[in-house]
C-alpha cells in the first residue's frame, strides 16, 4: 500500500479534502494533515509540523494544495525517505499574485475572517459555487482564528521557495484549474520551467479544484502514483 499525504489550503483544517481523500479506493491511505488553529505561524515554523505527517515505514506521495505548495517544495527538495512524488493543486512557488506583495501591512487591516463567505466564494468557487460548497468553506474557517488567517496571507505574499524546484529529484504533478481566479497561470508555468520532471494535468475548474471535481482528479493522481510506483 502506498500513502498519499494531504497538506491543506489556507485554513489549514484538512476539512475541505473530505471529498477528495473519500474518491481514492482501498489501495492508497490517505494521511490528511492539520495546522494549529488558533496559533499564527509563518512557513518556516509550518513545515515541521506537516512533516510530522509523513509516514516512516510506507512508500508516500505528498499533494500540496494551494497554500501549501511552498512547505511541499521544501520538503521534497530534501528527499524524505520514502518519497516517490509530489503533486501541487492550484499552488505556488512564490508570490502568486506580484502586484499584492506591497499589500502585506493591510492584511491586517482588512482580515479575510471578516469578508463574507459568498464573497470569497467569488474568487474560491466561481460559477461553481453551492450552498453546499459555501458551507463547507463557513465551517473550515470558523475554526481558525483572525491573526492565524492574516499571518498565513502575509506568508504567501512574501514567499518564494523557487529556487528549491530545480533540486526535486522525483516527478512533479501540477494540478491546474483552467478558471483559477487566484493563482495566476504563470505559477504552473515557473514550475514546469524549474521542475526537471514536472507534467502539467488541467481541468475546467475554479481554484477549488479538490472541492468540486473531486473524484476526476483523484483519477488523475491516481494515475500520477501508479506510474511511479510502477518504476519503484
């Protein structure tokens, strides 16, 4: 059996992988990882915890979504035992969206706690969005504190691990979201540049890929881990 391990997108929780983590069969255990809710940490202090995931005794992939991308890079750039891949979902290896970088001090003026879910749903779901996905997105972040929200935007603004793509040694899966309206394409686009063995897989989707096409995409990294695994 081999491991699929989960990092999660901005809030951290691992709730909203629920669907994703049902749509694999019997064959892969899924390990969903958790950040602390109510503690604001930056990138360097989130890693080890989400290393604290990975398994010691069972060949595993790692799949970092959106915010995580960067604590995935790092981690495999230092060849964990038992890695054979990783997959990015709607992620980053630095900045995502430039022109926000100078906006870091408002952050904490404006919290993404306090924006209306319907709102974020505009730029997270798109034409995708249901009551019950909205939902979903209401309860994962009502568990995270306001500071933790803001300590993780400013992260993500002033971040780049994107020297480290060059150093992977295992292949790379970018999961791309044709209607992602918060990672620019050139993100996708710096890593298959960097990556040495990096595949591109895009699907009609907005940047909640997991969440709304959850099974088609557990097909796809599926796929991904067969293919590996097979040349192990």
């Amino acid at each position: 059996m081999v491991a699929l391990v989960l990092l999660p997108g901005l809030d951290g929780t691992g709730l909203l992988f629920a669907d994703f983590a049902a749509s694999f069969g019997p064959e892969v255990k899924v390990i969903v990882a958790s950040y602390p809710t109510d503690i604001p940490l930056d990138y360097s202090e989130l890693e080890p915890i989400a290393r604290s995931f990975l398994p010691r005794d069972q060949p595993f992939f790692l799949l970092a979504e959106s915010f995580s991308g960067p604590i995935g890079i790092s981690i495999c750039a230092s060849a964990p035992p038992g890695l054979l891949g990783l997959v990015l979902c709607c992620s980053f290896a630095r900045n995502p969206v430039p022109a926000f970088a100078s906006l870091r001090a408002l952050v904490g003026i404006v919290p993404l706690s306090v924006m209306p879910v319907r709102l974020l749903g505009l730029f997270l779901l798109g034409r995708f969005a249901s009551s019950a996905r909205l939902g979903a997105l209401a309860r994962a972040l009502a568990l995270v504190s306001a500071s933790v929200l803001r300590a993780r935007t400013r992260a993500v603004l002033a971040v780049d691990v994107s020297a480290s793509l060059p150093l992977l040694r295992v292949p790379v899966l970018y999961l791309r979201a044709s209607e992602d309206r918060v990672v620019a394409r050139s993100s996708s686009e710096l890593v298959a540049a960097l990556a040495r063995q990096c595949k591109v897989a895009e699907f009609v989707a907005p940047h909640f890929l997991l969440q709304v096409s959850p099974s088609p995409v557990a097909a796809r990294v599926t796929e991904f881990m067969c293919d590996r695994s097979g040349h192990e």
